[in-house]
C-alpha cells in the first residue's frame, strides 16, 4: 500500500484489516536515514522519501535525535558519527528516506483493533 505524506509518498505494510482512512503510520526513528537535501527541492524524490525540513537537534549522549517537518513532524536517530557528517542544525533542508519493511499502517484507535 502507498501513503502520500506531504511532498512525497512511502510504501508501508498493513498491519491488520481496518480502515486505511482512520490510520496512523508508524516507525522507529533509528529506522530513518536522513541525506542532506542541498539547493532548492524540485518535487521529484524516489518513493520512499520525504523531503523536509530540521527543525531542532537534541544530542542524547551517543546519538542525536533530529525533530524533522515533512508536512508531519517525526524524528530520526542519528550515531554521533552521522551527526558530526552533516552537520545538520534547525532550518537545513533534509531528505528522509524510510525503508518500506520498516513502515507500518496501523488502526489510530482501539476500537478498530
């Protein structure tokens, strides 16, 4: 199944018999790679990715959590390594890139489990 979220659009895997319209899309933020969108976004990504931009940067110790926009807000987990990389800081221009296995549509509510 695909979902179209903000500028882009991700596979996910259906997590039981429900409503698609009354659902929610969910992930582990160490699940999300994020590559540093340089220049201006043309609207043309590969599936599986959403362009967004960094909204804040939170270290934790070993990782950092990045709080990303995307025309919905989540997070990425990053190893101190990839933070040190890019360099990313509130306002850089961001592509996160999801791997469809790891994805999931599920129901929004208890009522539709």
């Amino acid at each position: 199944m695909w979902a179209r979220i903000g500028e882009g659009q991700l596979e996910v895997v259906v997590n039981g018999q429900f409503n698609p319209k009354n659902a929610r899309l969910v992930f582990r933020p160490e699940d999300v790679r994020l590559e540093r969108l340089d220049g201006q976004f043309t609207g043309k990504t590969k599936t599986g990715m959403l362009p967004g931009i960094v909204e804040a940067v939170v270290p934790l110790g070993l990782h950092f959590r990045v709080e990303v926009n995307a025309g919905v807000r989540f997070s990425a987990l990053l190893s101190r390594q990839e933070y040190q990389r890019f360099g990313l800081k509130a306002g850089d221009r961001v592509l996160a890139c999801f791997d469809s296995n790891h994805v999931l549509l599920v129901p929004s509510t208890r009522e539709e489990l």
